[in-house]
C-alpha cells in the first residue's frame, strides 16, 4: 500500500525521513521478530520551482496492506506522535493514497532487505571521488637503498604514453594501466575502429599493501611518488574485446589475465624490485588530484625526501649473476640460507656480494651445521633491521650484524636445535612459491612422517612447498580476472618442471591430505642412501605401497600416496605374523565398523609407553589410552582396545585397508586420552535454530563465555581454566603454573592475596589471549568428547552409545540419557539423538574396557549413526556430544544420504604429471569455504533457514567439496543455489576481520541468532590491541651491553647469593619457603650453573626472536606475549591463515621450550628421548631451574626474559612435584 506524507519539513532530506521511519517500523508493534527488519520506500516529491530539495509532500510505499493499516492507525490519527526527525512547527501527516503502488517498487521491498540510506548516500558520494583516473608519465620499480634513495632497476614502463592510475574503490585497489598495442580480432579479420582489441599492462595495488609514500620533486616540472610495499604487486595483461563484440553480446568487454612479470626484461628482476615503485606525474595538478584522492582512501600520509632517483643498477644482470654463481658454491644447506637472504628483500644483491669474504672464513672455521644456524638467525635479524631496537644500537653494518649473530650461536644454541635424536620431529626446509617471488625459509622443526624417517642422513633432501599469493594467503581473484589459466601455469607447470633451489634440482614427490587443504606439497632432490642406492621421486613413489588398482584414478591416487606423508609420531614396528585381518560388520549397505580395527591391551600399553618418550615432553598419559588414529603401511584409521585379544593382537578391518605395503611400523596420527571442550559455531547455531532451539538460549551461553574471559583477567585460577579450555599457552604450561601460584599465594593486582603480582607483561599477554577467545567467540564450551569406536562386541542396541568421561584428578562420569550428537555439519540432518546407556552393566564388555574419552557407537540397527552424521566414519572423525537440555531441538530432521562421489577416472594409467595437473585444479576449485558462507548467507535470508531448499542442495555440493581431494570431481560453482537477495546484499556477521568488502556492498542487521550473537560482542580493546601490535617499532634482542651486565650480576650472585630484585620479587618471595623444603635458596649459585644459565637464555632468545620475525602475519614481528599465549593479534583477511600460522607458531615454540625445559633438567649433556629418568638429580635439576628463575627476574626488561621465566616456574613447581612423590 501507498501512503501519501505531507507537512515535511524542506530541511529534511529523504535520509532523515528514512531513519526515522525506520525506528518506527523497526521497534513494536510493527517488528514481529521474523527473519528481517521491514523493507519499505520513501520518495519525495520534486519542488517544481528549485527552490527547496522537495516540496513537502511525498509517498511512503509498504510491503503489505496489513502493516500499512496498522500504522495509518496510529499516524493519521488527531493524537499521532511525532517521527524522531519531525521538527517541524506542523507534523508530518500520513494518509492513504489514491495511486495504487507502483508494482517495480512493492516487488523490490518485499525482496530485499532493509539498508541504512546513510551507507547509500557515503557509497555515492564516494564513488564520485574516483570517477577520474590520473595521467603518468612514468612508472618505474625499483629499490630503496639504506640511504633512503630510491635506485631505479626497471624502467621498461617509464617511455610509455596514455598511462594512468586509477582508484577502483570497489575493491580497495590502484590500477596503473599501460597501453601496449591494438590488435586485429582473429574472428573477423578486419582493421576498422569496432573490430579491434586493445591490451594493456595492469599494475594492482590493494591499498593495504602501501606502507609508505613520498614526494619526490614537489616543485619541479615532473613530480613523482615513491611508493613502498608491503607485498608485491598483481602484475596482469587487459585485453579489452573489440567493441562490436561487445555490441553483439559476445562475451565480456575486458579480461584480465594474471602474468609473473610484465615485459621479457622484467622477468629477471621482477622477484625482486617489485617492494618499490615510482610514479611519475607530468606536472602539479595531476599530483594534487592524487593526493586529494589518496587521503580519501586513506593511503599512508605522503612525506617530502630532497633525494632525487638514481639509476644504481644493484640488479644488473652481473650483480645477479654473480652472488648467484657464488652461492652455489656452498654446501646446499648454505646456499638456501644465502639464497634466503637474498630473497628475502632485506638486502640487495651488492650488500650480500660485500659480505663473501666474511662468510667464506666463517665456512673455514666452523662445521657447516653451525654455519647454517649462524645464517638463519642472520636472516631472521635482518627482518627487523628498519625496528629501532632490533639491532644493537652500535650496529651499523651488515658485517657488525652478522659477526653479532655468530656469537649467539653458541654450543648451547646448536643443542636446543640438534633434531638428530628425535624421530618425530625433523628441521623442514619451506618454499613458499607466489606468483612473482620464491621465499624460502627454515629448517625449523616439523612433525615428520614415514618417508622422512626413512632417509634420517638426507632430511635436507625434501622440500615442502607451498602456492600462496603475494600476502601468502591462498589464491583470491577479483570479478573478470582468469587466474584459474595462471595456477594452471605457475602451479601445474612447476609441479611438471620442478625448481631449482640454491643450485639444486627439486621434483615433485607427493603431498599429505592435510597439506593439501594449505596448498603445499612435498618436492625432493636425488641422492644416494647409506648403501649407495640412488634415491628420487619416482624410487620414493614406487617404495610407497603397490597402488596399481588406482592408476586410472589421479585423485584417488594422490590420496592414498599421501598415507605415506602423514604427519605421525613412530611408535613400534610389528612382525607380519602379529598382523590379522577380519571383515568389517555390515548390514544394509551401511558398514557399522568403517575405519576402525582391534587392538589388544598390552599392545596399546606399549605403544602408549614409546609416545611418552618423547624428548622433554614429560606428558604422562594420565589413562592408559583405549584408542589410537594411525598408518601403518597400506592401512590407515583407528585402534580400539579389545580386551578379549591377549599378547601383541591387532586386527583389521577390509575397510581400514587401501593398499598393499611392506611397512609394518605403527605411527601414531592421534592419541585419545583426554576430553576436548565442544564449541558451537555459526553452521551449528543456525542448524539448531533451525530446528527449533531460540535465540535466547545461545545469547545466553555466549554472555555466560564471556564473563569467563573477564574473569580470566582477574584472577589466576580463573585464567587457568579459562587457558586450560581454549588451549591457550599450553607450549608454556601456563594453566599449570597459573594454578600453583595460586597455591602460594600470588595474585593478580585484583586479588586479594598475600603476593599481589603488577606485571605489566603478564596483565597484556592475558588481555591478548582474551581478545583472541573474543574474536572468534560465538559459541560456548560443553561437555567434550573426541575419538569415536565401535561395539564390535554387539552389545548396544540400536542408536545405543556409551560414554565415559574421565578428567585428570576426576573420577570417571558415565553419561546416561538422551544427548544431542553432531558433526562438522551443513544439513539439519546431522543433528541425531542418541541414548547413553550410563555405568555399564557387569555383564557389559565396557566392564573390562571403560574406553574413556571416547564415543563408542553401536553396531546395530539399519543403518550406522555416524554415516548420518555428515557421511561420517570412525577413521578418526571427531564427533560433538552435548548434554545442556536447552541446546535440544523440539524436532529432529531426516538425515540425509550421502552417496559416494564419482571418482575422475582418466581411462588410462595416470602419470605423475596427471597427479600435478590434478593438483592445480584443486587450487583452483577449492571452494568448501565458498559453499559453506554460501549456505549461511541462504539460511540467514530464507524464512525456512536450514531447510531452504537451496539450504539443502548446498550441503550436499558441502560433501561432494569434502571428498574432491579424493574424487578429483570437482564442484560446479556456477550452478551452486544463490542468496535471495542480490549479491551486493550481506548481513552484518559476514564482515571479516579485515573489513575490505566491496564500497557497493550494502549491508542488513541479520535477525538470526548468529547476527543477535555478532552485534552483541564488542571487539573494540581487541581491535585497539591488534591495532597497537600492528604499531610497534620493534622487536629488542639481545645486546652486547645487557649481555656483559648479565655476567657481572651472575657473578655477584656467585659470591653473595640472590640479587636484591630477585628477592623484592612478588614471586620469589612465594616460592622460597617451598623450595626451602629442597635446596638452599640463600647460598650463592655455583659459577658453573651461572655460566650455563646464561648461555640457555641467550640461545633461548635469539631463537624466539627467529620465531617471533617468522610467524607474524604482517611485516611486523610478533610480541614476546603473543608466543607466550601461542596467539596472533593482527588482523587478517582469511582467518585461516591465521590458524595456519598459529600452529606453526606453536609447534616452534613448544619445540623451543621442550628442549629448554630438558637442559634445566639434565644440564647441557644430552637431549635423548632413551635417556633414562631415574638416574636424575632431581635436586641439582631444581637449582638448574632456580638459577633460570633468578635471570628471568634480574633480566625482566630484555626480550624473551618474561618468558624464560615461565618455563623456570613450570620446571620448578614439576621438579617440586617429583621429589615430593618421590619421597
């Protein structure tokens, strides 16, 4: 219906009429609570004079005639209120209309959302600030020397005509074009005006990619900007289609296609010229237009240099030429970390030509492992050469800086990175490939895998690879740009062709499932074994297992080859009489025992006791561990306790088996011996909302999550559980230390406790991992469970499960009732009930194995729940219990089908150029993440959510996406079910971290759960943190100066016992009376103890300072409280990454504390997983510990000492621990 408004004020602006409506139509009784706020359309009638904006009147057009009576009922009347903007001496009347509503209008309303007019009106002004492009008159890329001069290297660009730079606000990028050449269309042939084409170059800069500008020459003819980078550029060629095609309706008008490089003689420096830019304009005007519009981009401020450019010629083909001919000279683990170096654009190739002589006496007067690591750390330094503070202040030059790493690399240094005697680990080498650049990085320690420690004497031979784009994100491309052709190129060929990598020749091997999901491979290098076998890809294939009933299957192939690359721990290696295999409990066409075999007790036990021995773990399984994921040659899945088997018994199943192989080595992938908290999530909440569970209920468990993180920031026992369940600063052993203050009676500053404890960085390295649980909170922790088996003994009745949990220091708890059962899910069929049987009867087998932790399912019935589950299996998928009644839906949806996907099939044995095509086209049709927002964004818009239609269609493309890594049949996208709304239409969740969506996107407030549950967490300190973080100057490292006063407070220290700030400590006044109990906490430390203290912090942070420049997600190193906390502050684009890096980081830091946490306990001797424990001092290993405290403390302003202290504390309160028990 139509509604006629007169009385409006002339001041007042369509906006205003609409923003006041909207609070009107928005609030009772208008709003019903459905899925959307009311859409509605104001327009205001014209001022056929051009004196005012309008002439006072206008027409209000409703959705429905139902609302527009009701609010007639209460506007028209003689006591109406008055509209928030209505300030007018008359208010604002509303009548019917006598005009029928025009019908375009009711059908736009009632198909779209309602969107604030003001974000209209900024996205129109906006646009108009970028509608002009600005001529150039030159574009050249260069370097910026230590100088601060820019050397122009490539100016191939700089005599070209008609070039531009253009604001494509849209997508936040600059796009400098030049025009190359007019060619003839082939499908015409003919020279006129309409039946050419044009190319063009494409320079894309995204805005966030500026770190730098400045003017060079304001006031001479032919200014120019300089402009540095954080990445690389997108370098692309435009071919815009003749105009009579387009007329023709021929095919788009323009497409871009993405290159390496943009002319034959930029190939070479390309890799690395492209951090720095100049633009030339040809006078002051067009200088001005681009500042004017910079500023409102928000680029970087632009800062005047009196410098002019200078053509240097640091990447002549002779300078390349030579430091690269130098560099394969070396021993290959030298050469990568010099070739590293150079590509690592912190130096040019004359700084590293400057340094040979220093390097090659290096090479003559240390071993070659130590040259490396002496290199390495070079590196890592040199990437905070530009932080004040990252060098010593008495470092000027490259030499100084490289003579001051070598003599942190100390015996200590080499024996905290020493991997020989841990076979599950290995120091990788890391190529990250992007589109113009080869970075490498490493060695540092990976899990390994079969392959691996098969050759320990050649680990140096393999290479993990990874394809990312500049930012080493995974590959994204704008609308029009054909980047599928370029990974088909820069990826497939390179899997076909190999690299070279610092003088050597590297081909492609295989890769992991895992690492697929990141886009990394495995490559590899010939060599020959101990019995002088030559040893390469293609040996190392053919080694794997016979897979000859899967050549005509790439995917398939590929699949089963990565089996071999999984990342596991060795644990035993059985005879083959020792193996049996039985056949899996079918029925129904649904295999009940999918992935899982029998194990007996006594095995397990020893496999459980070759795990614990890993190096400097000292992890105890507190439960003798009923199951276990694994590899073992050809087979894969889990191990399940059977208690009826006796001896060393393993049995399995058809179903585990996917190939045949000579290996008989045990690898453990996971160990299930303890809970993990379930945590809801967007796809759940809006599945369980969708079957019936309100809103409310999710607002309040994430209220309730919420006030766990402020309460994490006061209290430390509160910390402690808050840490313990997000799995934050584990690497530290953080919760268990938080605990045992508690215990002694040190608070925090908001305690009431005997030791109140102000430490600054303590407090923020708490409100880091806070905002970390904050940004990704929309959901709650419940009761957790991971590791499912089956009953093969038939004891549960149909969807009959038994459950038992058992925590450390908690007696075990059966779960008994009807709990919710889910998996990683997208239909509102993968939420089932189930019903727990409870404390198991005495003639149940639960009896003899309790299986806790673990979901045991039955194996009777039609079907088998888990393949209800999202299709899933019991070959280590991880299935979520809940037990909170008000997480219950009212209904339960069928479950769905999901039949096996259609496996590519080649016709013809398959070669290992098929397997890398096949991975390049993974690349390119990795979509899961698309289909899955997708379906949020449908169900988010549908009044029938999860059970759209499309809703479903999308979950079944979700599972076919799960298995393309295996099919190798790849999702159609073009034929996915869309939105409702158009696409440039989005609810408010969908915003990223990093808010760079299109300028023309408009937003709606979602009326669903998860929008309720997204406007109601304010993530404004961590944005301020991230914010700061992204700030920072520097990253300080040891100093020569604060080294020197190190050794001189050591010394006192020997003489007259603990320093004055050691014992004005809050903490060291706690633990001296406990430590009493064990060593004398008055007598002067030993000098030896000393000495060797001081090394381990010295080693221990200058490899921190490696990890904190390695794994940050931006230019800018990581805080020491970010590695503490095992968390990243900045923001990123695609959180993924984030996760990625975060593991990374972990896994470094942890390796770097475990071995810290060994030399506290056995001294500098030895790292050996074999070494025996019972022969420790544990007192000598305490005052180890207590010394590693006392540095901490009088070293509390230098990098890395806050946390050295936190692995001494967790040494101390264990040792503590042992002795006690001990005696």
């Amino acid at each position: 219906m139509e509604i006629f408004m007169q009385n409006i004020p002339t001041t007042l602006t369509d906006v205003d009429i609409v923003r006041g409506l909207a609070q009107v139509l928005h609030a009772t009784p208008f709003d019903d609570g459905s899925s959307r706020f009311i859409n509605f359309k104001v327009f205001l009638h014209r001022d056929k004079r051009g004196r005012f904006n309008h002439s006072g009147r206008g027409a209000l057009t409703l959705p429905t005639a139902e609302i527009a009576t009701r609010f007639l009922s209460i506007y028209s009347s003689p006591f109406r209120p008055r509209l928030s903007c209505d300030t007018g001496p008359r208010p604002i009347t509303f009548t019917q209309s006598r005009n029928p509503p025009k019908e375009d209008v009711l059908a736009m309303i009632r198909s779209t959302p309602y969107i604030d007019p003001q974000r209209a009106q900024e996205q129109a002004e906006r646009a108009e600030k970028f509608k002009k492009s600005v001529p150039i008159s030159g574009l050249q890329f260069g370097w910026r020397c230590r100088d601060d001069v820019f050397s122009v290297e490539w100016d191939g660009l700089s005599s070209s005509s008609q070039q531009t730079l253009s604001f494509v606000d849209e997508t936040r990028q600059l796009h400098i074009n030049t025009p190359t050449h007019t060619a003839t269309s082939d499908d015409l042939g003919l020279l006129t005006g309409l039946l050419q084409s044009e190319e063009s170059l494409l320079v894309v800069l995204r805005y966030s990619r500026v770190e730098s500008m400045a003017c060079e020459g304001r006031n001479t003819p032919g200014p120019a900007i300089l402009m540095t980078l954080k990445y690389p550029p997108s370098f692309e060629r435009m071919v815009t289609s003749p105009e009579i095609l387009s007329i023709l309706g021929k095919g788009p008008t323009t497409k871009r296609y993405p290159v390496q490089f943009l002319l034959p003689d930029h190939e070479p420096v390309a890799p690395f010229t492209s951090l720095a830019l100049r633009m030339a304009f040809y006078n002051h005007g067009d200088l001005m237009q681009f500042e004017e519009m910079a500023r409102f981009a928000h680029l970087p401020p632009i800062y005047e240099i009196t410098s002019p450019s200078v053509h240097r010629s640091l990447f002549s083909k002779a300078n390349l030429d030579r430091v690269l001919n130098w560099i394969e000279e070396f021993e290959w683990t030298v050469a990568f970390q010099l070739q590293g170096i150079l590509n690592d654009l912190m130096v040019d190739p004359v700084e590293v030509w400057s340094l040979r002589q220093q390097i090659r006496l290096m090479r003559d007067t240390n071993p070659v492992d130590k040259l490396v690591e002496i290199l390495r750390l070079f590196k890592g330094r040199l990437r905070t050469w530009g932080w004040d503070g990252g060098i010593d202040q008495g470092t000027t030059t490259l030499a100084d800086c490289l003579r001051e790493t070598a003599a942190d690399v100390t015996a200590t240094h080499m024996l905290l990175r020493d991997q020989k005697k841990n076979a599950g680990f290995f120091n990788c080498h890391h190529v990250t490939l992007t589109p113009t650049r080869m970075i490498l990085d490493g060695p540092y320690p990976d899990q390994s895998n079969r392959i691996i420690r098969q050759y320990p004497n050649h680990q140096h031979c393999f290479l993990r690879v990874n394809f990312t784009d500049e930012e080493q994100l995974h590959y994204r491309w704008d609308r029009g740009v054909d980047g599928a052709t370029f990974v088909r190129d820069r990826v497939g060929n390179t899997l076909k062709r190999g690299i070279r990598v610092a003088g050597r020749d590297f081909h492609f091997l295989a890769y992991s499932s895992s690492a697929l999901k990141e886009h990394a491979v495995w490559f590899c290098t010939p060599f020959q074994d101990e019995n002088g076998v030559q040893v390469n890809a293609n040996t190392i294939r053919s080694g794997i297992g016979d897979l000859r009933h899967l050549e005509f299957y790439p995917a398939r192939y590929g699949a089963r080859m990565s089996q071999a690359f999984t990342a596991t721990e060795p644990s035993l290696t059985l005879t083959i009489d020792e193996i049996a295999t039985m056949p899996d409990i079918e029925r129904n066409g649904s295999c009940f025992t999918d992935g899982v075999g029998d194990i007996s007790r006594e095995l397990a036990n020893k496999i459980s006791k070759s795990l614990q021995k890993r190096p400097g773990s000292r992890k105890r399984f507190y439960i003798k561990p009923s199951a276990f994921q694994f590899r073992m040659g050809g087979f894969k899945g889990m191990l399940a306790v059977n208690y009826k088997l006796k001896g060393m018994d393993i049995r399995l199943r058809k179903s585990q088996s996917k190939f045949e192989s000579l290996s008989q080595d045990i690898e453990i992938a996971q160990t299930f011996y303890r809970p993990k908290p379930v945590f809801l999530n967007r796809y759940l909440i809006m599945i369980l909302e969708t079957l019936g569970v309100p809103a409310h209920v999710f607002i309040k468990l994430q209220d309730e999550a919420v006030l766990d993180v402020e309460n994490a920031t006061k209290s430390f026992l509160e910390c402690a559980k808050f840490l313990e369940t997000h799995g934050i600063g584990t690497s530290f052993r953080l919760p268990s230390v938080f605990i045992n203050l508690q215990k002694l009676g040190v608070g925090l500053e908001a305690e009431d406790c005997n030791f109140p404890l102000d430490d600054v960085f303590l407090n923020r390295a708490i409100q880091f991992a806070a905002n970390h649980v904050l940004r990704v909170m929309k959901h709650k922790a419940r009761i957790p469970i991971k590791g499912c088996v089956a009953d093969v003994h038939g004891y549960l009745g149909p969807n009959e499960v038994f459950i038992c949990i058992r925590k450390q220091d908690e007696p075990p708890f059966c779960v008994k009732g009807k709990p919710s059962n889910t998996h990683v899910t997208l239909n509102p069929g993968d939420v089932r009930f189930v019903h727990a049987i409870g404390l198991p009867p005495e003639n149940s087998p639960f009896v003899h194995e309790r299986f806790y932790n673990c979901l045991v399912f039955s194996t009777q019935g039609d079907r088998s729940v888990p393949s209800m589950l999202a299709g899933g299996d019991l070959d280590g998928d991880e299935y979520n219990i809940i037990l909170n009644p008000e997480l219950f839906p009212s209904e339960c949806h069928p479950p769905a089908e999901y039949p096996p996907a259609t496996v590519k099939n080649l016709n013809r044995p398959c070669t290992i150029d098929d397997i890398a095509d096949w991975v390049a086209e993974f690349i390119n049709s990795d979509i899961l993440g698309l289909i899955a927002d997708q379906f949020l964004i449908l169900a988010d818009q549908s009044d029938k959510m999860c059970r759209d239609p499309g809703c479903i269609e999308l979950a079944q493309l979700a599972s076919a996406a799960v298995d393309f890594s295996k099919s190798g049949t790849p999702v159609d996208w073009q034929t996915a079910p869309k939105p409702l709304y158009s696409p440039n239409v989005k609810p408010d969740w969908s915003a990223g971290e990093v808010d760079n969506r299109s300028s023309k996107l408009q937003i709606y407030p979602s009326r669903r759960a998860i929008g309720q549950l997204y406007r109601q967490i304010d993530l404004t300190d961590a944005d301020r943190l991230a914010a700061r973080q992204a700030r920072r100057e520097h990253v300080p490292r040891p100093n020569r100066r604060a080294e020197s006063g190190l050794s001189r407070a050591m010394e006192r220290m020997a003489i007259s016992g603990p320093t004055q700030a050691v014992l004005e400590n809050p903490i060291t006044l706690a633990l001296r009376r406990p430590l009493r109990r064990h060593i004398d906490v008055d007598a002067a430390l030993p000098a030896s103890i000393t000495t060797a203290t001081t090394g381990r912090f010295n080693a221990y942070a200058s490899e921190l300072q490696y990890i904190c420049a390695t794994w940050t997600l931006t230019t800018t190193p990581l805080t020491e409280e970010e590695v503490l906390m095992g968390t990243i502050a900045n923001k990123t684009s695609q959180p993924r990454k984030r996760q990625s890096q975060m593991a990374h980081l972990r896994t470094q830091s942890d390796e770097l504390v475990k071995r810290i946490r060994i030399v506290l306990r056995t001294g500098d001797n030895q790292i050996d997983p074999e070494s025996p424990e019972q022969d420790e001092d544990l007192e000598e290993s305490l005052l180890r510990s207590w010394a590693a405290w006392q540095v901490a403390v009088m070293q509390k302003e230098r990098f890395g000492a806050k946390s050295f202290g936190m692995i001494a504390l967790a040494a101390i309160f264990q040792i503590m621990k042992e002795i006690d028990e001990r005696d």
